[in-house]
C-alpha cells in the first residue's frame, strides 16, 4: 500500500467528498484521484449510477460518494453519487486538483 | 533579529508587550500583500507599505503588521520602514490567526479599553464569493499565489475567511471599542457583513467588482489627524477613478448599496480577453435566461427610476438641475443596448433551451438476463456529450466480456447513450451554433473589447451621484454611525 492511500486513512467506508477526474474504462465509468502517481486510486461507478457521469468523462467533478465495500488497496466501488459539479483543473497541483476526504464513517457490508 | 523570523508563538508572546496608558489609544493592524506570484520580487501592494509609513511617522498609532509571502524587495521594503511597529512579520494563515486572537484577548482583557480605537486595514488579493460558498464575507488571500491566479475566484491560492473577525466585531460592540475594518481586496463589499453599532466597514468596491489599488493608496494620504473615516471616505470615493465601487457600512452607505449598486454593477463590467479577468461573458451567458432576460429589466428600469428621483429632489431641494444625469442615462442606455445585443445573439443560438431537461431509458438482454439503464440530462449536458466515444468504448467491453449480466448492462448502455445521441442530433440540427457556443461567444466578444472605456465613463458619471445620494441620505438621516466617530 503506497505511503499516501495508508496516511489518508482511505480504507473505511462511508460517505467521501470525491474530487476526481471522470474516465471511462473498460465499458464502465470511474474516478480517479492522484491520477498518474503512485497513490492513484480508482473508483469504478455501480452500474446504476454511472449513466450520471457521462456528461463529464475527461473531466474534473466534485460529489459525494458512498462507498460500502473496504477498498481493495487502490481501487474500490462507489455505490452511489450524489449532485456533481464540474470543477476548473488545476494542472499545476501534483493531485491535479482531485482529493477524497471521508465526510462520515459506516460500517463496510 | 529580522522582522520575517518572528513566529506565531513569538507574535504571541511580542503583542501583549504593547505598552498601554489610560487615554484613548489608537491602534492599528496592517494585513495584506498576500496572493501575489511566486516568481515576482515585490508586490502590487508596495504602496501601500510606502503611505502607511508615512502616516504612522507623524501619527501616534500603536501598529503591528502582517504583510507579503516572501517577495525579496517587499521584505526589505519591510525591514527599512515601521521602526515603530510592535510586530512585523509576513501575511500567512498562521500569522493572521494569531494576531486576531490575540486582539481578542487584548480587548477582554481590558488592555484595549472602551474608547480605544483598532483600525484593521486590509489590502490583499480578495475572491468573490460563490453561490457555494457559506460565509457571510469573503476570502483573502495569504502567501503566495500560483503564477496564474484567477483573480474572481482565487483557486489554488491559500486563504482565509474574513469571517473570522466576527468575535472581535462582537467584542468591540460589548466593550465600547471604535472598530474600523478597511477591507481594500477585490470583491470587498462583502466584508460590510462585518459592521455594527461599534464597527465602520469601508471597502475599496463592491461584491462583485474588482478593486484597484489607488482607492488604499488615496485613502491612507487622505487620513489626517482629526478627521472622520467617513470624511475620508467620501473625499476619495469622488476622486477614484476606476471601475469599482467603494461602500461604507453608514446608514446611508447601506442604503445606496442595496437600492443603487445592484441595478448598476452590470454597467461597471468589462470585456477582458483574459479568463482570469472577465466577468461580462459569464454575466451575459446567465443573463440570456428568461429569468435573466426579465431580472435585468426591471434592474434596469429601478436605476433609471432612481436616477430620475434624484433629479427630482435636487429640482425641489436647490433647484439644481444636474447635467451628469443626462450624460450617465445616455451612457447607460447606450451600454444596456450593446449588452443587450450580445445576450439576442445567444438567445438566438437557443441558449434559452440549455437547462431543459430530457430522460432516457436503454435496455439490454443477455440469456436470462435483463438490465436497464436511465440517463436524466439537461439539454447542455447533451451537447457537450460525446457519445461516439462512450458508445465505442463500451461496444468493445461488451464485445470481450462472456458474462450475460454484464453483456446485458453494457447494451443497456449502448441503448440509452444512443437515444441519447439521436436527440443531441435533433437539437444540433435545429441549433447549430450550440454546439461550442461559449467559444463562439468569446470569438464574438472580440469586437466587445474596448468596453473598459464605457464602464469608466459610467464609473465617473456615478461617483457624482453617489456623492449627490450620499449628501441627500444624511440629510434625511441625521445619525451618527461608527464611521463618522471613528476620528482619526
């Protein structure tokens, strides 16, 4: 586990303020935070929800995301997305501006 | 020891060594040069520096100042002048924290007493505060900015809020002290959330207004012994020559600011070819609504019907007629009917359109599988989509994928993303300069440059009706308010 995901304590579930950019991979949508470092981690979209990211694949969005299954290292699911907004890039920042901040803690099922 | 070494702790421990005596003390806080880019040796707020030395060498004020985020010649700028100043050290987080609370604890304690006057005077990059955003005043920036800042919104700047000075507005109201804040950032009119009965709030423009740097620059010159802030104020306000808006927190101010400054903040924008400088295109974008169209009517209608009751009562009261408010009426008309072309323009594009909203179901069968997908977007998300790529993309995960739930789910995508894509066809085929429309708009702003020129115009006609309201207002008014008992 790279030193950054251990730190942010990023293993719990619960509700996380998600600021990532949106892609699409492999026929699904995902987030991703620290894209191109070694703390990148990938959030793959429940099905259900992923047609609400369409209008910002490539982009960089704010929302809050549920996540309910302990993350798997870097990678992990969001089972659910509330309102997005598009956010200006900021190219200069090492995180390209994204960032993931647990709001509430729940148990994982 | 050089003045940039002092440490919060050490700002701390230096503060409550100011010495007191039992008349009324003036003292002041000098916070600002933040937000300025790294690769830069100064910054604009140099002058500043500059014309507050100079007053505090013929005034007797106790000072303290937080300035700059280590810029070489602002540091030795620093380091040259204020041999008086209790405490000099940069403008960073810390630092303003701590000297704020530890004025806080200088007034419970009784080291600042009632009467006593504090002057906060603030000269630094300040953002405009979004929708988003809670906080009843506005950020200012600290330390060092990004080479590129966008000077609206300040992203990637460190701040902090100016509502921090709340707890001490409420000390200085329960312990009698005179407060003034000065704020002199951009987008400053959101600090008169601050003022009460015992706090002046001046600032150097409006919320949504950039200012300029002459307003502290005039201001500080102006500040003779004697004189009220309000005084000051109003005698730089008429001089100021840029496209701002400076406010005071008086009785009179607010009254101005809240009938006066909404109905003519679209007549003080300009046209910047720089993002990080404009406001007009955003301004015209969201005025090309309906309820933008309707807004800016009837705010156009409430200036012009301000403007003509202030020409009745100079008639009633002096018999004065008032020739700058032929010459500001026909500047505005003339800036309201270029405006008011651009948002036709985008209209025409069917901008109206943007927000509606359209449903789209897809669904997919594998085996015995069967899932369905449900795509709820608005007609802007639908034309900036690319669904060629989406669709794409998943044909070909389907394509590699044997599991029948998860081949049923892609097609359900692939369906709904094309129903999708056949409406973004119909709406592009009844509109086509949606497609790419704020790109096309900024290319059609380009003969909107030179639109500086006609806000300025406007920008001095106003100050003299400003002036003119102002005059009248305390007329009517008669009561007193901190900033005109705030004597310098």
């Amino acid at each position: 586990m790279s030193l950054a995901f251990s730190q942010a304590g990023f293993s719990s579930c619960g509700t996380y303020l998600l600021r990532a950019q949106v892609i699409m991979k492999d026929g699904f949508s995902s987030l991703v935070i620290n894209p191109g470092t070694r703390s990148e981690i990938n959030l793959k979209v429940e099905f259900n929800e992923s047609a609400k990211l369409s209008p910002f694949i490539g982009r960089l969005i704010e929302t809050k995301g549920k996540i309910e299954e302990k993350l798997d290292r870097t990678r992990g699911v969001v089972a659910s997305l509330g309102p997005i907004s598009p956010l200006a890039p900021d190219p200069l920042a090492q995180t390209k501006g994204t960032k993931m901040e647990l709001l509430s803690k729940e148990d994982c099922k | 020891m050089k003045w940039t070494h002092f440490t919060p702790a050490a700002i701390a421990l230096l503060l409550p060594l100011i010495p007191q005596s039992a008349h009324a003390e003036k003292n002041l806080i000098l916070l600002g040069g933040g937000g300025e880019p790294k690769n830069m040796s100064s910054t604009i707020f140099d002058n500043t520096l500059n014309e507050m030395d100079k007053f505090l060498n013929t005034n007797q004020w106790k000072s303290v100042i937080s300035f700059n985020g280590g810029h070489s010649d602002t540091d030795a700028l620093l380091t040259m002048k204020f041999d008086n100043a209790a405490v000099k050290t940069s403008f960073s987080q810390n630092n303003y924290n701590t000297i704020i609370k530890a004025y806080e604890q200088k007034i419970k304690s009784g080291e600042i007493k009632s009467g006593d006057q504090l002057m906060i005077m603030i000269d630094t990059h300040g953002a405009e505060k979004s929708s988003r955003d809670q906080s009843s005043t506005h950020e200012i920036a600290v330390g060092q900015a990004p080479s590129t800042t966008n000077l609206n919104s300040l992203e990637g700047t460190p701040t902090v809020s100016l509502d921090t000075l709340r707890t001490l507005t409420e000390l200085a109201k329960e312990k009698g002290i005179k407060l003034a804040i000065m704020d002199f950032s951009c987008h400053s009119g959101n600090t008169l959330a601050l003022a009460n009965e015992n706090t002046c709030v001046i600032s150097s423009t409006g919320p949504k207004h950039f200012g300029y740097n002459t307003f502290s620059e005039s201001f500080i010159q102006k500040m003779k012994a004697g004189k009220s802030l309000e005084e000051v104020f109003l005698a730089v306000r008429k001089e100021t020559r840029d496209n701002s808006f400076p406010m005071i927190s008086s009785a009179e101010g607010k009254a101005i600011n809240q009938d006066f400054y909404p109905a003519i903040t679209p007549y003080l924008y300009y046209y910047e070819s720089d993002k990080r400088l404009d406001k007009m295109t955003d301004y015209l974008l969201t005025s090309s609504s309906n309820a933008g169209v309707c807004q800016r009517k009837n705010q156009f209608d409430n200036l012009m019907g301000q403007i003509e009751s202030l020409r009745a009562l100079n008639m009633l009261n002096a018999n004065k007629s008032m020739p700058e408010i032929e010459r500001i009426k026909s500047l505005l008309i003339e800036y309201k009917n270029k405006q008011d072309s651009y948002i036709n323009l985008v209209r025409s594009w069917g901008a109206l359109e943007l927000d509606r909203k359209e449903s789209f179901t897809g669904t997919g069968v594998s085996g015995k599988r069967k899932e369905s997908m449900t795509g709820n977007y608005t007609w802007k998300n639908l034309i900036e989509m690319d669904f060629d790529t989406i669709i794409k993309n998943v044909s070909s995960a389907k394509l590699g994928t044997k599991d029948p739930q998860t081949q049923a789910q892609f097609q359900a995508s692939i369906d709904m993303h094309t129903k999708a894509r056949e409406k973004q066809r119909e709406i592009l085929t009844r509109y086509p300069n949606l497609k790419g429309y704020k790109q096309k708009f900024n290319d059609a702003l380009s003969d909107f440059k030179g639109t500086y020129a006609i806000a300025n115009k406007i920008a001095l006609e106003e100050r003299k009706l400003y002036d003119n309201m102002y005059t009248n207002l305390r007329q009517e008014k008669k009561t007193s308010n901190p900033c005109r008992g705030f004597v310098l």
